[in-house]
C-alpha cells in the first residue's frame, strides 16, 4: 500500500503505513519476496483490501470516535459485527473510490470484563473526558496521523497488562499499543497466477519465513466461499513498559485476503472486472479467528 498522489486521504493512509511498516519486519519480506518472484514492480503495486484498528469500548473512545476520521474523509459505515466470546463489537466502512482499502474497526465492551481487567482499563482511561477528535482539525490529514500515533493515556505498568491480558488479550493489546495499525492487508485475487489462491500464495509466504495464523486452519472462508483470508503471526515488539520493565509483546501483523467474483458476474472477462463485481464486506467467523494472529497460543507456537 502506497499512494502516489497528494489528496488529504492519500495523506493520512501513507502516514499510517510508514510506521506500521518499520514495527513489522514481514512487511518487508512480503514484499521483497514478491518482487523477486515477479508479481509485483514495487509496494505501491499491492492492492490493500482492508486495513483495521482496534479500539476501547470506553467513554469518549471506541468506534464511535475513531469513525470520525474515516466518515469526515468520505468513508460510509457498513455492516455490524459482535464477537461474543471475545466481547467485541466491529463496523467496516466502504472508501469512497475503488482505490482506497476498506477499513474495519473493532471495539472491546469493557464492561462485560471481569472486574478487575475492567476498572484497570478505566483507570489509564478515565481522565478522557471528552472525545479528542474534538481537538484535531480534520481537514489536516497530518494532525490525523499525528493523533493517530499520539498516546492517549498512559503507558500501563507491566503488572497492569499481564492483569488484563489474563481477561483479554485483545484489552491487553489495545492498552499497550493504542492506535497503531493492527494489520493491512495484500489483496490475492489481484495477483498473477497461480498466486491468485492463498494456497500458492501462503506457500510463498512460508518458502520466505513467514509464519502464518493456523486457528481454525491457515485459510479461513466464509460461509458462502466467497471470502477467503489468512494471516501473519504477529511480530514481536520489545516494548518498555511504565515500571521500566521490557518485554516483548505481540504488535501488528499482515493480512491476506482472496475475493472471489459473484456469481451474477463469473461471465465477465479478467479485465472487465473491478471490485463491485467481487464479495465484498467481511465475515464474523473469519475475523474471529484473524483476531487471533496477536494471542499467546499463536505467537508462542513452536514450530
């Protein structure tokens, strides 16, 4: 994902991918390994199908503030999603051109958490007491990504994360990295043959090093068969902690995402189709195994 023109959402989806791209070595080898086997001329080449964020479920945060971003630039909130197990709630929104990835942004309900993991969360976010979007000249695509990239609480302690990450790994990621890109995601279907499929593309991935999320088997597919995805293991990240400690946790990770052409348009030639003629929007069961490409099972498997 690179955009060469200089429009205000230009702006704001190169200045997420820089950073996101520096805390994620496999975004480098991804695409090096794909330039080297001659599917692409360079990463502006990638199409992204999604990008995503994960958010709090608090006060003067979650999806309701971070939408704002995308909705002011032309975005359109779609379909809902609730992850039960994992007490989630998710929107994705439609860009407005072709040429822009979707955006997908989750929300953990906090309160539905065990007591101890809920009042921990408030407690670094409680001095928010009005959404900061209030404060951010939306017109400026530098002041978004710099809010973006801007902490907007506290560092936890390391005690603190480990308590909520007991309860949610999910609350435990959000609490560390805040608004941080949580993945982007290659396009399959746009690729040369064979890897069009996931099948030989995640064997590219794997003939590079790359380690992919096997929850559920490493290709996930809706229901209909229409949308199928994988995706990276999270990198690990040393992060310094608040009571000075240093570990390394799971950061953000790569997605891969295969959709097949409806079946009302399976007739059109190659290049008479575009995005409209394929399955769009995403898929709860799907997502809720993706989800897992940041938790402990995944990034500590030995193998």
């Amino acid at each position: 994902m690179k955009f060469t023109s200089n429009t205000p959402l230009d702006t704001i989806l190169n200045g997420l991918f820089t950073p996101y791209a520096l805390r994620v070595p496999d975004v480098n080898i991804i695409t090096s390994g794909m330039i080297a086997s001659g599917l692409i001329k360079g990463q502006s080449d990638i199409i992204n199908d999604h990008i995503a964020f994960r958010t709090l479920g608090v006060p003067n945060l979650g999806i309701a503030s971070l939408e704002r971003i995308f909705l002011y630039h032309g975005y359109t909130r779609q379909d809902r999603y609730f992850f039960e197990q994992k007490k989630l709630d998710a929107h994705w929104y439609k860009p407005p051109s072709e040429k822009y990835p979707r955006v997908f942004v989750s929300e953990l309900r906090v309160d539905e958490l065990s007591p101890k993991a809920s009042e921990i969360i408030k407690k670094y976010t409680n001095n928010i007491t009005h959404d900061p979007l209030d404060n951010v000249n939306l017109n400026d695509p530098n002041a978004i990504v710099e809010f973006l990239h801007h902490p907007l609480w506290k560092l936890p302690t390391w005690y603190d994360y480990n308590s909520v990450l007991s309860t949610s790994e999910y609350g435990a990621w959000v609490l560390y990295n805040r608004y941080y890109l949580n993945h982007y995601t290659i396009s399959v279907h746009a690729l040369p043959k064979p890897y069009n499929k996931l099948e030989s593309f995640n064997e590219l991935l794997k003939s590079l090093g790359v380690r992919l999320n096997n929850t559920g088997g490493e290709i996930k597919t809706s229901a209909d068969g229409l949308l199928r995805q994988s995706s990276t293991v999270a990198q690990m990240v040393t992060s310094t902690f608040a009571d000075g400690e240093n570990h390394k946790i799971a950061g953000s990770y790569v997605e891969f995402a295969e959709r097949a052409v409806l079946p009302a348009f399976t007739h059109l030639a190659k290049e008479e189709l575009s995005s409209i003629h394929r399955r769009d929007g995403f898929e709860a069961n799907n997502a809720n195994k993706i989800f897992e490409s940041t938790f402990q099972k995944q990034t500590t498997r030995n193998d």
